[in-house]
C-alpha cells in the first residue's frame, strides 16, 4: 500500500516548473489549489509550453488570483475561440486556506510563489503555492555551496567505492 505522498508523486507530471522560486525563497508550506482554465487554455497546458517563471498569487475580490502565468495559443483552435496569454486566473482553495493564507502574507510579510502547475490522476489541473519569505544574498550564496559540497561530497563516496 503506497502512501498518499507517494502516490501524488507518482501521479504528477509537471506541465510547469518554477525552478527559481526555491532559490529565491524559503518556502515555508505548500498548498494544493485548483485553477480556473478555459478550454484552450487546457489544451495548451498539456502540450507544456507554459511557464510560471515570472508568475506570482495575490489576493483579489476574496480570492487568490495567479497573476502573469504564460498560457501560449492553442494553435488548432479558431481566432475567436482563444484566451488571453497572461490573464489573471482564479485559484480554487478552501474558504479556511483562502483565510490562511489571506492572513500569513498580511501579518508575516510574505509571498504566495507558484511552484508547479501539474495534471493530477484524474486529470484536473493544479497549481502548488509556496509560501516563501525572501532569500538574501548572503542565503543563496549558502545555500550554494552547500548544493555544492554535497555534489563533491557524492563524487567523492563514489570514488572510494
């Protein structure tokens, strides 16, 4: 019997990375959220051209917004059937994590960085916040050679056999 950690593995494939964001931030929890596409917005995610690269969330009108997401054109649909390429798009949670949330970025600071974009096992899109306090560069140089040594220190176990 597998775990349900496992088993959202095993089910995930990333459309969409934010490989930036764990370098930039320290990413303190994750939240699971769903997304509100339009048709061809889908069709376009599973070709996997998007990118979150330079994406954020924000509170809207209650909600949480994703904010500057790049969902290219579905090439085969017509003119009149496409979406806008970076239109903000409303995340799914729970009215408790809205609220959560809501609270943390207005009392701690901090900010809600889309990690991944992925299909889950039923197929529905999903979009995994992180919410991250930003790095300074003194962190990121650690962090770095920390990514660094342990490389070397691997390379080295590997040689001595």
């Amino acid at each position: 019997m597998t775990t349900k950690a496992e088993e959202r593995a095993l089910a995930q494939k990333y459309v969409a990375l934010n490989r930036r964001a764990r370098h930039d931030y320290f990413i303190t929890s994750t939240v699971e959220a769903g997304i509100v596409l339009a048709g061809t917005e889908v069709k376009s995610l599973r070709t996997g051209q998007a990118s979150i690269q330079e994406s954020f969330a924000t509170p809207k009108d209650g909600g949480i917004y994703l904010l500057n997401a790049y969902i290219p054109e579905y090439k085969q649909a017509g003119a009149h059937l496409q979406h806008a390429t970076r239109r903000p798009r409303q995340l799914l949670l729970h009215k408790r994590e809205v609220d959560k949330l809501l609270g943390a970025v207005k009392r701690d600071g901090v900010t809600l960085v889309p990690l991944g974009v992925y299909f889950n096992k039923r197929g529905i899109a999903k979009v995994e916040i992180g919410l991250a306090k930003g790095k300074h560069k003194a962190d990121k140089r650690e962090a770095i050679k920390e990514r660094d040594w342990k490389r070397d220190k691997a390379r080295i176990m590997r040689a001595r056999g």
